[in-house]
C-alpha cells in the first residue's frame, strides 16, 4: 500500500493528512513537534497497543503522558481537568506538542485541552478508530460532553498533522468498525454519488477489513471533509452538511446515556430518520430511502431509533442542538442522494410523522 498525502487548505493554518500503514515513524512526527515537550494523551483501550511505538518514533525531548478511561461517558470537563493536572504538573509551556492518540474521544478532549491550555497550543492527531480517522480528527472542532447536549463546550482548534494509520483498524472491533462507517458513507450521501456507488460495491471488502480498500474510503472520506473545511472552516455555511444524521444521532446519545449507542450507531439511526423526512418533503423518492437503508445495513449498522424514546424526547433534546438559531430547528435534509441542504423548511407535523413512524417513508 502507498502512503497517499492531502491537504487541508486553511491558509496559515493549513496541515496535511497522511494515509497509509506504518504511520508511527519519526520522519512523520519530528517535523510538527515545535517546542521540547509532548503530552501523549490516549486512553486505557489503545495505549497498551500503540503507546510504546509512538514514544519510540518521537525525539529525545520531555515525554509524558495521560491514559484515560475509554469510553464516550468519560467526555467531559471532570476527566479533561487530568490532562490540565499533568500538563501543569509536568511544567508543560506554551511550546509543547499535545498528541491525541485514540479516537473519536481522545482526540476531541486533546484538542480542546490543546486549544485552551495557555491560550492554545500545538497538538497532532494520531487517530487509531476508522470513525475519528475519516471524521473528527479532521476539521479543527474540539470539545467535550454535557449532560444536556453533545459537544456544546469546545473550540475550533486545528492539529498540525493528522496521521491516519489504516494498520491500527485491524485491532478495532467489528462494532467500532461498523460505527466508522457510518460516518463514510455520509459522505456519499450529502457530497458525492459516485462515492456512494463505489461504497455499496465495495462495502463487503471493507467490513471485512480490506485494508486496500480501507485506505480508499478512508482518503475519499478526508478529501471530501477537507474541501468543505476549506470552504467554511467554522460552520456558518457549507460545512453543516457535514452533520448529517447528528442532530437525531445526538438526540439518541444523550437520551440512552453516552456510551450506550455508539456515535456512529446513532448517526446511522439519525440518518434514516433524516433521509425519511426529506421523502416525506417530496425530496428523496421511496427508492432512495431503501438505497440508504440497504448501505447501512450491509455495515451492520442500526436503522431505526431507540423503541423507548419518544417524539417528545426527540423534541426535548433537539432543541439544545448547535444549529438551532433563534430558536429554529434546523435539519441537515437530502435534496437528492449526494446533494445535502441545512433547513429549516420542514412543518412540524412532517417531523412529527417521521418521530412517530413505524416504517420509513
């Protein structure tokens, strides 16, 4: 497999994003660290696996690390205060290098303690999860859970570099896998049908790991993100579309208890939901609708919403949602399948039908 490169294109604060295998060499990290001090940051799930090998690849400098416990419950102000304890502990100053080494978790609380410690500091992503590798390791957004809505304290934040090491998959568990793409297969949906036809083709070889074909959807997935940042680098525009699914998937997270559903999991339930409401709008055609469920089942993903939650619990949670503006839900909707809008052009007894529906549109 060749290491294939892109860029993300933000000016001044523009990096790139490496794909490959083997990604753990010091040639690919020593050019991004700045100052003398790095704080690896991972968690208890990946550092047994990669810890060892990231420290050798670093330079001879002050290394210290914090091992957090895995889980998306654990994304919250009180365990980001241990990455604060030991970058003030270990006298970290305003030259070192924070590495998220871990997924979608590790490297959103990195980043943001990245963004904050000292007004902002450097940090690299190392993403190890086929999700945080196609998805949140890439565009800067940084942030932690509260218990009333996903991701509403963070920081637009970018890493110097992003290594995405297509080796780390093959220790990630099929659930995991099936959760990352989700967050692919987006990318067909809202930006590009030959993309969605080339992951229905191929999405047998990639559940089972293929590691040729991983690295594939994995660089499409990235190049795709990277062209949307470009455009619109905090989300006042374009790069909504990018949240496809989330608004519901959220909804599901912070009502089953974060960690329950896996956030690809919930997106994917998300996305069902948010391609039936763009039928019933007379957007998508019933054919379409079947054609985003038939891809998200072959990656054994969910297609339907938790059954003890409620139109009134979706309500609830979604009106805490980022896009909301004075007090107007929007929704990331298809207009076609690789043609998404950000909306809020949608009747509430449209919404309500799709909450309450026992069969998708």
């Amino acid at each position: 497999m060749t290491q294939q490169t892109l860029n993300v294109d933000l000016g001044d604060r523009s990096y790139p994003i490496f794909v490959g295998k083997d990604l753990f060499l010091s040639s690919m990290l020593a050019p991004y660290i700045r100052g003398n001090q790095v704080l690896i940051v991972s968690n208890s799930t990946v550092a047994p696996l990669y810890m060892d090998a990231l420290r050798a690849a670093l330079p001879d400098i002050q290394i210290d690390e914090v091992i957090l416990p895995d889980g998306e419950e654990y994304k919250n102000l009180t365990y980001l205060n241990a990455v604060y304890d030991e970058l003030l502990t270990k006298k970290h100053n305003r030259t070192t290098t924070l590495i998220a080494l871990g997924g979608g978790v590790v490297g959103d609380m990195t980043g943001y303690a990245a963004a904050s410690y000292q007004r902002g500091v450097n940090f690299i992503q190392v993403p190890t999860t086929l999700l945080s590798q196609v998805d949140s390791s890439v565009g800067g957004k940084t942030g932690v859970n509260h218990p009333l809505g996903k991701n509403m304290i963070g920081a637009f934040h970018q890493p110097q570099v992003v290594l995405a090491s297509v080796d780390a998959l093959e220790t990630l568990p099929d659930r995991e896998l099936s959760a990352g793409l989700a967050e692919v297969v987006k990318y067909g949906f809202i930006y590009d049908e030959a993309f969605l036809c080339w992951l229905e083709e191929n999405m047998a070889d990639l559940v089972a790991r293929d590691s040729g074909k991983l690295s594939q959807a994995i660089y499409r997935s990235c190049e795709i993100k990277a062209e949307v940042v470009a455009q619109d680098e905090r989300e006042g525009g374009i790069r909504a579309i990018l949240n496809l699914g989330h608004t519901f998937g959220h909804a599901i997270e912070a009502n089953q208890g974060y960690g329950n559903w896996l956030h690809g999991e919930a997106v994917a339930a998300g996305t069902m939901m948010a391609a039936d409401l763009s039928c019933r709008l007379g957007w998508l055609t019933r054919d379409d609708v079947k054609r985003v469920e038939s891809v998200l089942l072959a990656a054994n993903l969910p297609v339907r919403p938790p059954q003890d939650m409620s139109a009134a619990d979706f309500i609830e949670l979604m009106s805490v949602d980022k896009k909301v503006l004075d007090g107007q839900l929007r929704l990331v909707l298809l207009k076609g399948l690789g043609e998404a809008v950000v909306t809020e052009e949608f009747s509430a007894d449209l919404l309500q039908e799709t909450l309450t529906a026992d069969s998708y549109c």
